[in-house]
C-alpha cells in the first residue's frame, strides 16, 4: 500500500503484557519517539503511562497534534480486509474473532479500548496483520477439509506478519527502481516468527502460515509444518491433551525443540563448536525455507527478486547463505562478499549474474501501521 498522505500517527501494538509504542511522522524517516511498557496486568494503566512519556516536554512530541491511534490487531477474520477506522461496533466485530486469536485480540482490544478513552476526539484505526492476505484466491486459502465443517469455524488460511509484507510490497520496489504492479517477488520474513509470502504486483497470492501463526517455516520454538496425525498418535500413545500438545507445538518445538536454543545467534554458535543437533537444526531451518522459496516460484511462474527482512533475514548472513543454497540452476545466485554481515538499510546481496536479485530490505511494521491509519483518515 504505497501511500503520501503526510501526518502523525500514534502506532499502539498491545500484547498480553505488554503495550509498544511509536509515534511516526510520516515526513521524517525515523520515529519522533518509541518505546514499550512491560508487565501490564492493566492496559488502562499502560496506555496513560504511555501518555505520560509522551508529553514530558523532552519527548519531542507534541500530542495534540496527533492525526490517528493505528493499532496492531492480530486477526481480522474473513469479517475485515482493510483499515478500519474503530469505533462500538468495530470493536464488538472483533471480539467476535477471539477465538481465531485467543491470546493476542483480548489485549488488542483492551489496549484500543483505554486508548479511546485517552484521545477521545482523535480517529482510531484497525491495521489487522491478516488483511494483506486477502487477495489470496479461493483455492489458495482453502484446506481440503469437510466444507461444511470449514465453514461453521471459519477454518481457512488467513496469514500473518501482514503489516510486513505490506510494506515490503512497496519499498522492496521503490529500493529496486522498480514498478510495485510489475514486480514478482518472494519475500521472507525471518524472525522468532518467520513465515514466507509469494508476491505478484503488490497483491499475497500464497503465504505459509494458516489458520494460526504455526504452520510453514521452522521457528523459534514452533513446529512449522507437521503431520497433522501428530496430534492423535501424542493424544493416543503419550496421553498428552489437546492444551499440552498446543503448549508443545508452539511454546517447546522448532529451534528451540531440535536444539535447545530459540535465538539463531545461540545455535550458529553451537553448530561452529561442533554440536550435530544444532548443525542439524540450521540444516532443517534453511531447508525449509528453500523448499517454500521452490514452492512459490512454481506458483509464480517468474521471480524477479527475493527479500530477505525481520531479525533473523536483516541479521544473519548465514541463514541467508544457506536458505539459497544450489539455486544457481534456477537463477538464484547470493554473492559472498555482499550478503557478508548485518544489513540496516536495504542492500543487493546477489551477484550481477543472477537472472534473480536477491535483496535484505528491514522491514518497518510500525511505519506501515501509520501509514495506513493516515490513508484511512484523509
């Protein structure tokens, strides 16, 4: 959503116990203020300390002339596919979606609640992390499951990381010197959460998480794709319930499962010392990824170019290395020299002979979130 409408948002992104802020400028590159409050058991509370940091008279902030509060809600369902601005009714809209997001749309909604009733005269709006996904057709968002059944519990793939690829899908090609409607390209979100998005001129026709966020890439402590009999055989031979299992699945698994660490640096670093389970760990992550890059160039037809962004992507040369590794054959060649270390602003990593560019591009959620509150208030 490539969009100049100029203003100052308010980016609120409230979790079970935690409430991160950032107040964008659309004019400037960098925020006029950020930061997080931690440990929140009342969002009320959170939102004012917020406030309170903002109008202290070195924050560089002047609150009155905030444009819109945008905030990060998780899910949107099949009910919501763009911004929309809050307001009851809205609001009661998306309790009715707790169930698709048990743990994250109550605190969204407690952080919009005490967030109305903090800016009360200034317009609210819903950046939902699905609604990117929403241009994905019918037959690349349904499960081969009963249709009746499907239906009843609004089972489907949804998606998510939606704010990211939303933004990805305009920088990727202003950095490239390219036309958004003209570009393919298949992005990689790689972080604790990572997940993969096939791109077609600006619009997700594929993307790997689901129904929840814990299907596609290996993560941090999540499964990714898995048998789904998996669950039965646990329930049946190890008597575990539905509630450990979930636990397992998404809290025990993926990297921290096969090697005992979450955070890549803590198993690029044990695979160097010679652990197997961490060389096997990194060889299953990058596998993964290389077999969704294969999957979403098929479905593409054409690639122009391959993104790298999130903590893991923008950081982590040889994740990024060994993601693309014996590609060469399709056009995918990462030089050595470029693709070397960290990357804090968008750079080429590929070589001049690969018919496919490969970038790193950081993403910027926050800056999305304003950018597409403002669009819906102008």
């Amino acid at each position: 959503m490539a969009v100049n409408y100029i203003g100052i948002a308010l980016v609120l992104n409230c979790g079970s116990s935690s409430v991160k802020y950032q107040v964008v400028d659309t004019t400037q590159d960098e925020p006029l203020a950020s930061g997080l409050v931690e440990r929140v058991e009342d969002h009320g509370l959170a939102i004012r300390e917020v406030i309170e940091r903002l109008s202290q008279p070195d924050s560089g902030v002047d609150l009155s002339q905030i444009t819109a509060v945008g905030h990060r809600v998780l899910h949107g369902g099949e009910e919501f596919s763009a911004p929309t601005i809050i307001d009851d009714e809205v609001e009661r809209k998306i309790a009715l979606l707790a169930p698709l997001g048990p743990l994250h749309i109550p605190a969204n909604l407690a952080g919009i609640s005490a967030a109305r009733e903090a800016f009360p005269s200034t317009p609210h709006v819903a950046i939902f992390d699905t609604a990117f996904f929403q241009t994905i057709s019918e037959a690349g968002y349904t499960y081969a499951l009963d249709r009746h059944v499907a239906k009843e519990h609004a089972i489907r793939k949804y998606g998510f990381h939606g704010t990211s690829y939303a933004y990805l899908a305009h920088e990727a090609p202003r950095v490239m010197g390219k036309n958004p409607d003209e570009l393919n390209m298949i992005a990689l979100h790689l972080g604790n959460g990572a997940s993969a998005t096939a791109i077609r001129g600006g619009r997700a026709i594929d993307t790997s998480m689901g129904l929840t966020p814990l299907s596609g890439l290996v993560m941090g402590s999540r499964t990714g794709d898995i048998d789904p009999a998996i669950v039965f055989h646990l329930h049946r031979s190890a008597g575990m319930s539905i509630d450990e299992i979930d636990h397992l699945f998404n809290r025990q698994s993926g990297m921290l499962g096969l090697t005992g660490y979450s955070d890549m640096r803590d198993v690029e670093k044990a695979a160097a010392e010679g652990s197997h389970d961490a060389q096997l760990g990194l060889e299953i992550y990058c596998r993964r990824i290389r077999g969704y890059v294969g999957q979403y160039y098929a479905q593409l037809g054409h690639v122009d170019a391959i993104v790298f962004t999130a903590g893991v992507g923008e950081n982590d040369d040889l994740v990024r290395a060994q993601s693309l590794a014996g590609l060469e054959e399709l056009g995918i060649e990462v030089d050595a020299e470029r693709n070397a270390g960290r990357k804090k602003q968008a750079t080429l990593i590929s070589t001049d002979s690969s018919r496919i560019q490969v970038w790193v591009v950081p993403t910027n959620e926050e800056r999305e979130i304003a950018l597409q509150s403002i669009a819906a208030v102008s």
